[in-house]
C-alpha cells in the first residue's frame, strides 16, 4: 500500500466508541521555564482502530508509543478545544506532547490553568512555593523533591511563585535538614501527621498557625511591587502602595517567610528584593 493510500485508510478508519477507553490519567512536569511535558497514560477494553483523546493545551508535536513502539498519532483542534487521534492502538499505550501554553507568568507569580476529563497529576518546578492550590485535590506530597498535586477530573487554576530564599522557621526549635527541600511549614506537617498525608497536616497547620492561608491580594500587590522594582524599602513599599508601614512591614515579613521576598538590612533600612 502507497503511503498515499496507507493514510486515507487512516483518515477514514471509524471512531471508537468514548465507552472503548476503560481509562486514563495524565501526568503534567512543569519545569522552571513555563514548559510543561504531559503525558496520557491509557487503557482501552476492547479492540479499536482509532482512540481520540481530550489534550489539556495546544501541543507542539504528539508522540504515542506502546510496548511494540511508536504509534501513528495525529493533534487537530475544533471549537471544544485541542484533540489527538491515535490510530490502531494497542490494549495500553502513552501519549506524550510539549506545550507552553499551560503555563503563564505574570507579577511575580506562575499560572497554570487547565481543563481535564482525567485525573491529573501536576508536578511543579523545583523551589517553588504554591500560593493557590484547588480545593478538589485528591493527593499532595512530595516526589524527587518536588510538590506533586493529584487532581479529579474537571477545570483547575494553580498558582505559584518561585522562592527568593528558604522560608524562615521563625521562633522555637530549628527542624532537621530535608534532603528533598521542603519548605519548612512542609517538614512541619510531614512531622505532623507521618504517614497520614499531607493532606490532613494543611488543614492542621491552618488551623493552629493560619501560615498556609491563600494570599490576600493586599499580599500579592506587594510582591507585584518588589519584583518590578526593588529593591525597596518597607517606606517606599508603603508610599507606593498608600498603605501604613506598619501594614507594609508586617506584610514584607510574612512574604519573607514564605520565601516570595528576600529582606535585608542596608544601614539603618530594611531593603526587600
């Protein structure tokens, strides 16, 4: 058969049925510079000649493989958003794409915003600080060092920044170094609750500490203020703001133990960077 021919049977071959995949789930890897690697993990239950999937974002290049090798795939968008055909499938295969469209940066914080039929699992960049994690999370821990969000199915907003430092543990006892690098609060909760998931050691830590709390937007101006122009001092930080400086230094504090911002001492003023 011509390659001519050999793609017009493609093209023509019918449809499965959305009832021939048994399952899937989606892996996102988001590395510091926005650029997300996302993985389709799939199960189909019965034989067929195409298998279409829901992709998350526009993607660069499509790439399916099972255990026999690569798999003939194909990306194509319509008004419910962007798809891959995957031809005479095998019973499990992978589907694998690139993509700088989940992921946006702006005022000193990442954005990634997605809708997915699937579970997902989201792995962020190393060194970040998550500042708004949906409330639907099915799981939350850490895997080679990194927060990993497991998420159901359904449209979901993350945001997170990158640290300028480690977090500060404030007063009392020094906790032990993490070979993963986990945030303070983190070391804290797995201490917490072991086993029991840092699900659960959130909540706790909300309730007695109320460190984790999403940040207000009063919290999100002054980070926007310091990345754009620092540094500056907790004076400058209030006039441009038109806030007290106590307000401003309360709030640069707060940011600097979360790790957004980086607070030094320069003569007699406190400068944030």
């Amino acid at each position: 058969m011509t390659p001519t021919l050999l793609l017009l049977a493609l093209l023509l071959a019918p449809h499965a049925a959305p009832g021939s995949i048994l399952s899937s789930s989606v892996a996102v890897d988001l590395s510091p510079s926005g650029l997300a690697t996302v993985t389709h993990s799939v199960n189909v239950h019965e034989e067929a000649e195409v298998v279409e999937l829901a992709l998350i974002a526009e993607p660069e290049e499509v790439v399916a493989y099972g255990e026999g090798g690569p798999i003939y795939a194909r990306a194509f968008m319509n008004s419910s958003g962007w798809f891959a055909k995957v031809y005479y499938p095998p019973a499990s295969f992978n589907l694998t794409y690139v993509t700088l469209k989940l992921a946006s940066y702006g005022g000193g914080f990442w954005t990634v915003s997605f809708a997915c039929p699937y579970v997902t699992e989201v792995k962020l960049p190393q060194g970040v600080v998550p500042t708004q994690i949906p409330r639907e999370v099915l799981d939350m821990g850490y895997v080679d060092g990194r927060r990993s969000i497991k998420l159901p199915p359904g449209s979901h907003l993350i945001e997170y920044a990158v640290l300028v430092e480690p977090p500060h543990p404030g007063p009392g006892p020094s906790p032990q170094p993490s070979p993963l690098g986990a945030p303070f609060v983190l070391l804290i909760a797995a201490a917490a609750v072991g086993a029991a998931g840092l699900g659960a050691a959130l909540v706790t830590l909300r309730r007695r500490r109320g460190e984790l709390s999403s940040l207000d937007d009063l919290d999100r101006a002054v980070v926007e203020l310091v990345k754009r122009r620092g540094p500056l001092s907790v004076a400058e930080v209030a006039e441009q703001l038109g806030i007290p400086r106590s307000t401003a230094h309360r709030k640069l504090r707060k940011l600097a133990r979360y790790g957004l911002v980086s607070l030094k001492k320069v003569g007699a003023k406190l400068l944030a960077t």
